[in-house]
C-alpha cells in the first residue's frame, strides 16, 4: 500500500476531519496517552484523525504504528513506521527535528521487524 492509497482509506472511514484545519495541537500526546492506558481502539482513532489533520508529519504515523505494533497488526505498523521514518527524514533535511527523533523512529521499526521474525 502507498501513503496516498491508505490516506484515502482513512479520509472514506474519518471524513468529518480535514487537513491543516484541525485544532491538533495536543493529539499526539493525547493518542499516547490512551496507548499507555491500554486504550487501543481510542488511541487508534486519534492517531487516524491526527493522519488527517497532519498528513506529512510523522507524528500521526508514529502512534498509530505503536497501536497495530501492541495489536498484533504488525505488516500494517510495518507500514506505518517506514512512512514516519521517510517524512521525519524531511524534517531532519529542512532541521526541524533533531537527529534522535529519526533514530528513535528507526529502533522502532527495528522492534516492529524482530516482533515478525523473532531471532
């Protein structure tokens, strides 16, 4: 699956949310919050709507591969991490994120791979 492909899949399941018009500020932190608490379906719709407000920051991506990693869904996190990891390489270009936040974003896709192949 490509971004634009699972971008309008969730636009089809999410369509009351529109992009760069949502007050977002704090649903990543919101999203992870509800991870944390084992609140899986929850956090999985704030990382989905945060996707849509926030297509190309990494953010959004990020939670919702955690939520499918703690699921069991892991091809999908699969998906999701590599997407995380090419648009926070964008921001690490423009230096709006620091170089930890992509290496962070790599051990995670590491964890998600090993969870599919254990050693």
């Amino acid at each position: 699956m490509i971004r634009e492909q699972f971008l309008k899949m969730l636009r089809q399941e999410i369509p009351y949310i529109k992009a760069h018009e949502e007050d977002d500020w704090d649903w990543y932190n919101e999203g992870m919050g509800l991870l944390k608490k084992g609140e899986f379906e929850k956090a999985e719709k704030k990382f989905k709507e945060l996707i849509l407000s926030q297509p190309e920051h990494h953010d959004g991506y990020e939670g919702l591969a955690r939520v499918y990693m703690m699921k069991g869904r892991l091809k999908e996190a699969l998906f999701l991490i590599g997407e995380a990891i090419q648009l926070a390489e964008k921001f690490l270009k423009d230096d709006s994120i620091d170089i930890e936040v992509l290496e962070e974003l790599k051990q995670l896709r590491e964890e998600i791979k090993r969870r599919i192949q254990p050693i």
